[in-house]
C-alpha cells in the first residue's frame, strides 16, 4: 500500500498535504513584473503612473519602480518591475492587479 502523505515535503502536514507559508513566501522573489502596449506613449504613461501609485499603495519600505518604453510597430510596450522590501508586498501588488 502506497501511503500518499509520503508524497508530501517536509514542510507539509500530514493531514492535508498543505504547504507551509514560509515554503512559498520566503523573501526571494520581491519583485514584480508587468507588461503593456498601448497606442502611444501618452497611455503608457499614464498607465506607468497609475500603476505606480497602486505600488506606492502596498510599499511599507520605498519600492523601487524601474519602467522602460520601447518603441514598436504596433505602438509603445511600457516593462515595469516593480521591487518591493519584501516579497509579501509584491504578491498583495500583484494580487490587487487581477
């Protein structure tokens, strides 16, 4: 008999197989990423800047917002990474953009 609980990390309980919070949000990944093409760089910026206040929202620390606008045929793609002081920051920013 194969006992399924064996299938389990370390880090899960027995009883469900539910993974620890410290497993998943462990302060490595603090950063995140977002990506658009808008028509022109006027609703690129506009977007830059209201994205960015939806960071400045979350940040217990400055977060450090670096964007880029790159010119294509179909119009602007704005690249933003967001780096925030901790990763739980990041998945709330992240989590209120859905």
């Amino acid at each position: 008999m194969t006992d399924a609980i064996n299938k389990c990390s370390a880090n899960e309980t027995a009883a469900c197989c539910c993974v620890d919070v410290g497993t998943v949000v462990d302060n490595t990944d603090c950063t995140a990423s977002w990506s658009g093409l808008f028509a022109d760089r006027h609703a690129a910026e506009a977007m830059l800047k209201h994205l960015s206040e939806r960071a400045r929202q979350v940040e217990s620390e400055p977060c450090d917002i670096r964007p880029q606008l790159e010119n294509e045929a179909e119009g602007v793609r704005l690249n933003i990474d967001f780096i925030f002081a901790c990763q739980a920051e990041s998945l709330i920013f992240q989590l209120g953009l859905r």
